[in-house]
C-alpha cells in the first residue's frame, strides 16, 4: 500500500519560524469523513490521516496521533519519499538552514500506563553505569518484559527482558539506562501497534521509509504480519529519523547518509541491519536479534543486549565500525562484540556469558578499550589477523579458554603483559598493548 494517495502534491508557500505543528487524529470509531483535527473528529484509519500530510508537511510539521489505535494490513506500508514530506522546509528567517531534525513529520502515541513503583533505592554497575532499581512494589512474572521505564522528571530506560525480580516487593529491575531515576516511576507500554507487511512478498521489510524530510516515531509498537519479516521497519535516512520510546521487532537501516536515532526503546525478535545511515542506539535494550553490520558507523550508549548475533558481525566484507559506551552484550549466540574493520572504541562495557569471545577482531585498523569487562565467554579478548588492541588497566574481560588469544603468539592471561611493551605476532600482524592508562 501507498502510504498516501497524493501524487507530488508539494506546495511552495513558506511558514514562519515557530509555525505550530498541525496534528491529525487517528481513533478505535473515528471516520474518515471527519475532520481529523480532534480526537472527538478523528479520522478512521492511519491511511487516511497520511492523506493530509503532503499537502502541509512540506512547509510546516505534521502530527499524526494514533493513541489507542492497533493497526494491521497484510501489505507492504510506504512511506516518505517525495509524495510525503519530500522536501526540505523553507522559512521566512534571516538564514535558512539544512536544519538538523525538527520531527518534520511525525506518528505519535501516548504511553499506555502498566505499573507504578516508589523507587526505594538504586545502584549502578560499576564497570557500565547501567542502573538497577529497588522497587516496593510486588511485580508478577514476566509483567513488565519489553516495558519502558519513565519517571516524573522524564528520566527514561527500558526495561532489560529477565532482568527483573518478580513476587511479592520489594523487588529489583534492571534497565538499559545510567539515568538516576526518580522515586515516583511508571512502567509503560507502547500506545499503539502498527503491523504491516505481505508475507508472501520477498521484501525482507514491513514498513519502509525514504526520509526526505525529518521523521520521528513515538510510543509506538512495530511489528509484521504473522512476523514474517526480519525487520517491521526498513529506513532510508537522507534526513533524520528518530524513534523515541518504541517497540520495533526488527529494525534494518538500509542506506542514506542521515542520523537514525533510536532512544528509550526496545528492539527484539528480528534483525538488526545497519547497511547505511548513521545510527545511534541510546538507551535500548535488544534481544533475540540477528545482527548483520554491513557497512556504517554507530554510536552504541546505554544498551543491552541480549541473546544476539555479534555486534559488528554477520558480513565478512564489514566496512562496520562503532563507538560503545556504557553497555552490556550478554548470552550471545557468538562473539559478543566483532571488530572486522576500521577503528573501534569500547569503553565501559560487560561482556558476559557469551557462546564467542569477549571482543574478537579482525582486520580492524585500531581497536581502543577501556574498561572491558566480564566472564563466561570463550575467550575474553581474540584477535586473528591485522588487529591492533589497546587496553587500559581496568580491562580484564575474561573467557574459559582464556584471558587473550593472540593470534598465532598463543594464549595469555592479563597478567602476562608488560605495562610498557606490546605482545605481538608478526607472522598474523597482531599487537595488544595492556597499558596502565589510555
């Protein structure tokens, strides 16, 4: 399906700076011979607020509010390209810029409220800064799986799938998030679900987007019909696009030279592909995730990661790399993290209980770590062939088979480097550096 019915209808007319949003509503008993300008005189159907949107989005933000709504259609769902929001806006100011996202489009929804806790204390791990919270509350078994935590000062995290106690309070939840969070804090779920997707059509996408404008998604859940897909959304960001507070089974950035902001969300049962775009994960937890890291560089904060393909894994031609801060990559299915190209930064991140090493890397022209840290993988550190590694002295991420497997040099613990020179296999091109400070 045409994500809307228009045909290049652009209008050329400029706004002023500060022009309000225009905001279109979509509700369960809405018409679409409404107006769509009130929830009380709200459209039917997404398909018809997308209507609206090519003849206002050019010049002035466009707002579809689909609270409550559980949309579904065993069809491919379009949206963006120059039918819908194809232009950069134009403003009556001094100065136009290329402005960097303004949510020039946008489909919102309100959080759905799921449990309230008084948080009675918190702690963060020392090595990545994520929070687990104490809670008074008695939480039920799997309750709040893929919920998002928000508190009334807006502090936000998701909520790490099997991270949480459950029974009578208190109780303690582990979130994908260095926020300290208030004692007043709400559980939430995503206020609408959006499913889309032909499962007989070969495209390996559900929903896809050409951002030629700015989007932002909020509160909402993704998913494709009878899941078929590898990813609900598949983006092509020539301007930015975000995702704030959302559920997405499956995400594939497919190309684009634009930022791709994903915050406070969840992505699970599907595949993570970075083929373009510059990602940021920020505040996401993931599981149960396909990983495939084409080309690209990602900025990774904050996140969880759980029962998943290598980050940085899945092509063996990789041009991947990422900056990862504050993090956890857990119960992988290989290496928790794979370096195959360009230059790495890691730094506070636990990487535990892994099928594959700690960090593996190959091919990577430098790979900077700084506080790594974890057990149960293979082998903490691995590198095969033109690897170069430096560590700082707080990084003693471990494995069964061994501290650092370097290349044809063997296996070595921590302890066994100098604090001054480098351990390194000339035959493989491999050095580690294990220094007292980066």
């Amino acid at each position: 399906m045409q994500g809307d019915f228009a045909t290049n209808r652009l209008i050329t007319l400029t706004w002023p700076v500060g022009e309000a949003a225009l905001t279109w509503y979509v509700r369960p008993g809405g018409d679409n011979n409404n107006s769509g300008t009130s929830a009380l005189d709200a459209f039917a159907t997404l398909e018809r607020a997308l209507r609206e949107v090519p003849l206002y989005a050019t010049n002035r933000p466009s707002i579809i509010d689909v609270t409550g709504m559980t949309i579904a259609a065993a069809e491919l769902l379009q949206l963006g390209g120059t039918d819908l929001g194809g232009t950069i806006n134009t403003y009556n100011a001094p100065v136009v810029p290329d402005l960097p996202n303004r949510r020039q489009v946008q489909i919102r929804a309100d959080l759905t409220p799921v449990q309230a806790f008084t948080v009675t204390s918190q702690v963060a791990d020392p090595a990545t800064n994520l929070t687990t919270i104490t809670v008074a509350e008695a939480i039920t078994p799997g309750a709040l799986d893929d919920l998002i935590l928000v508190d009334v000062d807006g502090g936000v995290g998701p909520i790490v799938k099997n991270g949480y106690t459950s029974g009578a309070g208190p109780n303690t939840i582990y979130v994908a998030s260095a926020t300290t969070f208030a004692a007043a804090t709400t559980a939430y779920a995503p206020g609408a679900t959006i499913t889309y997707g032909d499962p007989a059509q070969g495209l390996d996408g559900a929903i896809h987007l050409a951002a030629l404008a700015d989007w932002s998604f909020r509160g909402l859940a993704f998913a494709s019909t009878a899941a078929s897909k590898s990813a609900a959304f598949t983006v092509w960001a020539h301007q930015p696009v975000d995702f704030t507070m959302c559920q997405l089974d499956g995400l594939h950035l497919a190309g684009g030279s634009a930022q791709v902001l994903v915050y406070g969300s969840v992505i699970r049962d599907g595949g993570l592909i970075f083929e373009g775009a510059f990602p940021t994960l920020q505040k996401v937890a993931g599981r149960d995730l396909n990983i495939v890291s084409t080309r690209g560089r990602a900025v990774v904060d904050q996140v969880v990661l759980d029962t998943c393909s290598p980050l940085g894994g899945g092509s063996g031609t990789s041009q991947f790399a990422a900056e990862i801060t504050q993090a956890e990559v857990r119960n992988g299915t290989g290496a928790a993290i794979q370096c195959r190209f360009g230059t790495w930064s890691i730094a506070g991140v636990r990487c535990t209980n892994n099928a594959g090493s700690g960090v593996y890397v190959l091919g990577s022209f430098e790979v900077v770590m700084t506080t790594v840290v974890g057990t149960g993988n293979d082998y903490g550190l691995e590198c095969i062939r033109n690897a170069s590694v430096t560590t700082d002295s707080s990084t003693d991420v471990t494995g069964g088979s061994g501290d650092v497997s370097l290349g044809n040099a063997g296996t070595f613990a921590w302890t066994d480097f100098s604090p001054v020179l480098p351990i390194t296999d000339t035959e493989q091109l491999v050095r580690v550096f294990h220094q007292g400070g980066i």
